[in-house]
C-alpha cells in the first residue's frame, strides 16, 4: 500500500481550515432574524388568590 505524501494534504487541510476560520463567520454573524424577541416587563401581574370552597 503506497503512502501518500502529507505535505500537499496538509497544505489542502490549512488552507481549508482558513477558508472555514475567515470566510464563513462573517457570513453567519451578518444573519439577521426577522423577529427579535421582545423585552419583557420586570414587574409582576396582579393576581387575585383562588378560594378553593372545600378547604
């Protein structure tokens, strides 16, 4: 079984691992979501208590 030399296939795995490391992020960081979650209220609801009749 011949082997392979690593020099070109090392080249090919940085060269990619660039191409992943540079080109790709910005490009999904730039995504926007169409709905933006809303800020919610930090106070709480009025609630009336629930009178149980059999307790």
């Amino acid at each position: 079984m011949p082997q392979l030399n690593p020099s070109p296939w090392l080249a090919i795995m940085v060269f990619s691992w660039m191409t992943f490391l540079i080109v790709i992020p910005p490009k999904i960081m730039a995504h926007m979501f169409p709905n933006e979650p809303a800020p919610q209220s930090t106070e709480k609801p009025n609630t009336t208590t629930w009178n149980w009749p059999w307790l």
